[in-house]
C-alpha cells in the first residue's frame, strides 16, 4: 500500500515541478506585429447562426449601436436553411444572410470557411474580420476598443466575455470558465508578451491572414484552441482588449453544461495530440520569437492532469485504508484534505468572482451561491473528461435557449 502512496505523492510533485518550469522559463516573447495597418479599416463581422431567431436580434441591434459605425452590408449571418426564421430578422435589419450549401461538414469552423469562400469567389476582401456567436450582444464601445490593438498591429484579440444571464448561480458559474482562461491564463500570458488561448467568440482575425489561407482552416470541434495552436506555431501576434466587453449566454443547467464542456475536451485533447509534436520541434529552437509560449502549450493541460490523478489516487487511497481498518483520526485527516481542497477552489472563485462584478451585476443571493457551488462545478470536469473520452460521436450541437432578455 505504502507504494501506491508514494505513486500518488510523485504524480503531484511532477504535476507542481512542469507549473514552477513554466514560471521560471526564462526569455520573454518577442512580438510579429502587423504592419499592414489602415486608418479606417474595412469590417466584416461573421455571425455563425443556425436557429438563432431567438437570441439573434439582441446581437444585431447591438452591433448597430456602435460607438463606431459598422456598415449593415459588412454584416454576413450564416444560416442552413432557406426557411430558417432568422433570415427575416438579419432582412429587417438590412444586413447579409449566406445559406450553408455543405451540411455535411458539420463544425462552427466548417461554417465559417463556407462564408468566406464565397466572399473572396465576390472578391470581397475586409481589412478585419469579427467573428460573433448569435447569442452575443457588444457593449456600445466594443468595436472602438478593439480597433486600438488593430492600430497597434495585433493580428489577432479578444475581448472581455461578461456574462449575459447573470441570475442563475450555474449560467454563473459556467461564464467564469471564460474569466478563468482570460482574467487568469491569458492575462498572465500578456505579461510575457506569450500567446493568447481564444474561447469561441468576440474575436478578429486581421485580414492578411484571411487573404493567405483563402479560407477559414480550423474545423475541428474546438476551431478556437486549434487557431491559437497555429498562432503560436506561426508567431502570429494575439492580444486580450478587456475594455471591449461582450455578454455572452451560457447553459443553466447541468446536462447541457456537460455535453458542451465534454465537446470542449474532446477537441482539446484531438487538438494537443495533432499538434504537439509540431510544438514541441518548434519550442527546441531557442531563436524561436515566442518559444515560451510554445513550451507552456507542448505541456498543455498534463500538470493538472498530473496532480488531479495523484489527488484521485490518494482519496482511492484513504477510503481503502479507513475501509479495512476504520479511524476516526484518519477519517478527520480525510475530511481535512477535502476541505482544504474545497476552500481552495473557493478562493479561486472569488477571484474570478472579482473580476466579473466589474462589469457585470450580481446580487449578493448569486454571488454567495456561486462560491459554495462553484468548486463542485471544477470538480465536474472530471465527469465531462470521463464522457470525453468515451464517447465517439461528440459534434456541434444545435443550442437551446432559455434565456429572455427582461
């Protein structure tokens, strides 16, 4: 038994050493600005849009609201069907609607290539192009914002994604996903000049990249972490504007949270595995402009996968020893650890908590039921890990919407 102790012990210690090798990797990364920069540059704005007609006006509307003027013939909604009521929506709003002809290609990405395929057959090229979700709305200054990393020659940025239902502790607790990958990873990412990882939606794309590739080339499940792989690999520059803010919907509930979390990692993992290597050959070349980026997304998720096993294994661990010979002394000290683990997860959730009540309003009701739930929401993962990996047939799912604008 002893030995399965220390197994547990040594998967958590590796799993802390990759985190402090990140940290003291040393060499900060230099950027590949864009110099291909206008005054006025000409916006396109894709919005992939499958039976959307629920949520999709907010997001029109809100685009015509902007501080800084986007032209409606810019506007392109990508939809699958000909009779799909969100045609006559994007027709009100004297916008642009594509009719997907590949259905059987069946990704956001695929979605995304079909539409701009079909502009540059029109030789409609854009200096910059936003890609939204339909159930996005842009604050007024949205656009303004993100034109200033534009001008400052980044080719690719995000920006804030605050939350759109905010009076559901689990949609809350869902949205601080996107907090975590941008308030904790990304911004930290920032600070070593490193590569950003998106999240789906409320980004641009600078439009030399568009006119190189002719197309729109990640397919996969999760289009957005496979795209930041391929920045990183290219030294292409990524920025995060978190005064560009968007409110985004996120599920309410436990069983679609799960098949969409699930859908997260299943890419993720498919993503990793084609590229690694390709990372991994690129992070050897000590003269490559960003090869601490590169390192930390060769490593990827295996620290935490290391010390969440070795958490696993010594709770297998306890509950085997307290079963066979029952102590309450070691039943306190497994309680303890719990807690520990529990309070930790608690803290973390403040943080992001923090960072959301910025620019987004929660009663105090949400916010003290998102940090008691919050860390079971993490812990969940593991369950979307364990369908991940089992279940083969994991796609893009059409959404349902629950919420309604008040």
């Amino acid at each position: 038994m002893i030995y399965f102790y220390i197994l547990a012990i040594l998967f958590i210690v590796i799993g802390l050493l990759y985190y402090l090798y990140l940290l003291f990797t040393p060499k900060k990364n230099k950027l590949n600005l864009e110099t291909e920069i206008v005054k006025d540059p000409n916006i396109a704005i894709l919005i992939p849009a499958r039976n959307e007609s629920i949520v999709i006006e907010e997001l029109l509307n809100s685009i015509e609201k902007q501080s800084v003027k986007v032209n409606p013939n810019n506007v392109f909604v990508i939809v699958e069907s000909e009779k799909d009521p969100t045609i006559e929506i994007v027709k009100r709003h004297q916008m642009n609607y594509f009719v997907r002809k590949k259905l059987k290609l069946k990704t956001k990405g695929y979605a995304l290539a079909e539409m701009i395929e079909d502009l540059n057959s029109k030789k409609q090229y854009f200096d910059l192009y936003f890609i939204f979700d339909a159930d996005n709305v842009l604050d007024p200054d949205f656009i303004k914002y993100m034109l200033d990393d534009y001008h400052l020659g980044y080719a690719i940025s995000t920006g804030f994604r605050a939350l759109k239902n905010n009076d559901n502790y689990f949609s809350v607790s869902a949205g601080l996903t996107f907090l975590m990958i941008n308030e904790i990873r990304n911004r930290n990412a920032l600070k070593q000049n490193g590569n950003l990882i998106l999240s789906g939606t409320g980004y641009y794309i600078h439009g030399r990249l568009i006119r190189k590739w002719q197309t729109f080339p990640f397919h996969s499940l999760t289009e957005d972490y496979e795209s930041s792989l391929y920045y990183a690999l290219n030294g292409v520059s990524t920025h995060y504007q978190d005064k560009a803010i968007f409110y985004d919907e996120q599920p309410n509930n436990y069983k679609k949270s799960i098949i969409q979390r699930s859908r997260w990692i299943k890419g993720y993992l498919k993503n990793w595995l084609k590229y690694r290597l390709k990372l991994k050959a690129k992070a050897k070349d000590k003269n490559a402009i960003n090869r601490k980026s590169l390192i930390e997304l060769y490593i990827g998720i295996t620290p935490a996968l290391d010390i969440v096993f070795g958490l696993i294994l010594l709770i297998i661990l306890v509950l085997i020893t307290t079963g066979i010979s029952f102590s309450y002394k070691v039943f306190i000290y497994f309680l303890l650890f719990l807690g520990i683990i529990y309070l930790s997860l608690i803290l973390l959730t403040a943080i992001l908590l923090y960072n959301l009540v910025k620019q987004t309003k929660l009663s105090k009701k949400i916010i003290l039921q998102v940090l008691l739930y919050h860390p079971i929401f993490l812990i969940s993962y593991l369950h979307a890990f364990v369908i991940a990996l089992g279940k083969r047939n994991l796609g893009w799912e059409v959404i349902t919407h629950d919420y309604k604008n008040n």
